[in-house]
C-alpha cells in the first residue's frame, strides 16, 4: 500500500483550523488594548504595580514575581508561568485557577479573553 505523505500534512492543517488543540487562535491586540483599558485599567497597569500587579512582561513570566508587588500567598507559591493556555485560564476564573488568589474579575467571552493576551503577549515585548 502506498501512503501519500500530503495526506499526514492535510490532516494537520483541517486539526489546527478546526481547534483540534495544536494551535491557539491569535487573537486581535487593537480590540485586546480596549478590551484592557476598559475592564482591566482600573486595577492593571502596564508598568505600575496598582491593585494589581504590572503586566508589561507578564507574558512567559512566573505568577507571583513582580518585585515589590504583594500577591497572595496562592499565587506566590503557584508554578504557573503565564502563557496563552494559563493566561486564558486565568481570565476565565482567577480564583478556581489559582486558589486563593485575590482578584475577582474575568473575562467570560473566549474572544475577548483571546483579544486581551494577544495585547499582553505584544506589549510584553516592548
């Protein structure tokens, strides 16, 4: 039996467009920055430490490591480093993610929450 090696490649491609968990759907930065000046701003701040800790980098950093940031005590002993999976978590329930963290606020739309990391992870490079 002969194997067409397009036939692997074509099943990769239809998995990752259908959601078949090998990528993650970019989201839109410019809708992500309205979304975070909106809903995030009155307690995040790219480059201050507010109510929350400053998100400028945030994206591949460890939960917990902002200098001179007090977290709880649950995020502080956390393991998780922020990425699009975690982050995405995260913006859904804080609270189940990382018990005993404090903040309250998330983002129920999987769209927006895709929006806002994709504004982290770009301003995380800057």
């Amino acid at each position: 039996m002969t194997r067409n090696p397009m036939t692997g490649a074509l099943a990769l491609v239809l998995m990752s467009a259908l959601g078949g968990g090998m990528a993650h759907a970019a989201g839109d930065a410019n809708h992500g920055k309205e979304i975070y000046d909106t809903r995030c701003s009155a307690c995040h701040s790219l480059d201050a430490n507010r109510v929350g800790p400053m998100h400028r980098g945030v994206y591949g950093r460890k939960a917990g490591s902002v200098p001179d940031y007090n977290y709880s005590a649950g995020v502080r002993a956390s393991t998780v480093i922020w990425t699009e999976e975690t982050l995405d978590k995260w913006l859904t329930e804080p609270r189940a993610f990382i018990p005993g963290a404090k903040m309250t606020c998330h983002l129920s739309q999987k769209t927006d929450r895709d929006d806002v990391i994709a504004y982290l992870k770009q301003e995380s490079g800057k």
